[in-house]
C-alpha cells in the first residue's frame, strides 16, 4: 500500500508545476475582470481621466459578457460631461446592440432615452436660432426700405 502511494507521489511529482494552466487559459475574460476591477478602483479614487482609459481598453478587446458589457455601462457615465454626451450615446447605442440581454443594457436604457431626446432637443433648438437669425435679417431689410 505504501510503494503504491509512493509510487503516486513520485508520478505527480515528475509532471512539474510547469503543467498547471494560467489563470487566464482557464478562464476567458480573466485579465478582464481584473482591469475592470482596476477600473472600478480608479473611479472610486476619482481618477476618471484613467478609469476612462482603462475601461476604453476594456471595451474595444474581445469581447466578454458580465464584463465588456458593465465596462461599456461606466465608460458612458464618465462620457457624461458637457460636449461630450454623442460619446456616451454612441457607448450605450453600442452596449445596447451588443449585449441586448445584460442587466447593464437595461440599467442604460433611462439614460439612452434621455440622451437620445436630448440631442433631438438640440436640433431644434439649432432650427429655432436659425429661423430666429433669418427673421432679424428680414426684419432689417423691411426697415431699410422704409
């Protein structure tokens, strides 16, 4: 019994630590996983400028559900500043057509909603400016043929 156990010991032995995988072969999204934890991390230190780098580099690798997909869901929030909303738009419209199904394409769906109503505000308000423009000139050319 004891040879037969030594035996064993010794087989395992000569297979070497060299056969374990890396976590990351087992695992697809691993490495991923960890940059959007780094990510998360960075925005919670109020580094937005980086998180918004790290998750950017998340989103555009391969693909990965439960990841890429919350990656995408933040990187819009940080795009949420003044001139930049067509970033974060376009990062939802992306999120929403990739990943249809995830919890962060439902959580999105208020603010590309909001978003999307917002830029068609933005047409007519340019509209609006233009015709108002168009009016001053009219008016003036009627007060100088007076």
């Amino acid at each position: 019994m004891i040879r037969w156990f030594i035996l064993l010991l010794g087989v395992l032995g000569m297979t070497g630590c060299a056969s374990l995988p890396i976590p990351g072969s087992i695992w697809p999204g691993y490495n991923q996983k960890q940059q959007l934890a780094q990510a998360v991390e960075l925005i919670e230190q109020g580094k937005s400028a980086e998180a918004t780098d790290a998750l950017a580099k998340i989103s555009s690798t391969t693909t990965t559900p439960g990841v890429t997909d919350e990656a995408l869901f933040r990187l819009s929030l940080l795009y949420l500043k003044p001139g930049a909303t067509v970033k974060a738009r376009h990062t939802l419209e992306r999120l929403r057509s990739e990943y249809p199904g995830s919890t962060w394409s439902r959580q999105s769906a208020p603010l590309y909603e909001y978003l999307t109503r917002t830029r068609n505000l933005e047409k007519e308000n340019r509209e609006l400016r233009l015709s108002i423009d168009r009016l001053k000139l009219l008016d003036l050319e009627l007060e100088q043929k007076r």
